[in-house]
C-alpha cells in the first residue's frame, strides 16, 4: 500500500516547471508568428533583433510586437520607445 504525504508546498516545484514551461512554449509560439510575419511581408530581420524577439519571455510586449509586425517598415521598429534593438528587454 503506498503512502501519499501531504505538507506545504508539495507539488510547488513540479507546477512551477508545469507553468513556466507552458509560458516558454507560448512564447516560442509568438515569437515564430512574430518572424513569419516579417518574412512574408519582405522585411529583413538581422540577428540581433532576431536574438531579441526569440529569447522574450514578457507575453504582452510580444502580443505589442505581433501587432507592430504586420505595419512596421523595418525590423527594428517593433520596439518602438523601448529603444534600440540592441537593448535588452526580456
């Protein structure tokens, strides 16, 4: 007969790596829609701001991005008055 103990914070460790995967995979998601968008509209992406959209974890900057992507001339015009595309934000 098995034995489940039940004390605070059981579970804690395994629905936190749950959830912060389940924001992980949603944020790859948004990051791949953000970048279809940019190559099928012609626009050249350059490593760096490619760098910055796939390693965000924020889901509501990158809904901001994907909207900004389908009316943006250049890349690096998806962050706006974040600053340069060299400035980390995550």
């Amino acid at each position: 007969m098995s034995s489940v103990s039940y004390f605070p914070g059981r579970g804690t460790v395994r629905e936190t790596a749950y959830l912060e995967g389940k924001t992980e995979g949603r944020a790859e998601g948004e990051a791949k829609g953000i970048l279809s968008v940019l190559e099928v509209r012609g626009i050249p992406v350059t490593d760096s701001v490619r760098e910055r959209i796939t390693s965000c974890t924020d889901l509501d900057r990158m809904d901001t991005w994907l909207e900004r992507s389908r009316t943006v001339e250049r890349a690096e015009d998806l962050f706006g008055e974040e600053g340069s595309a060299d400035k980390p934000v995550a």
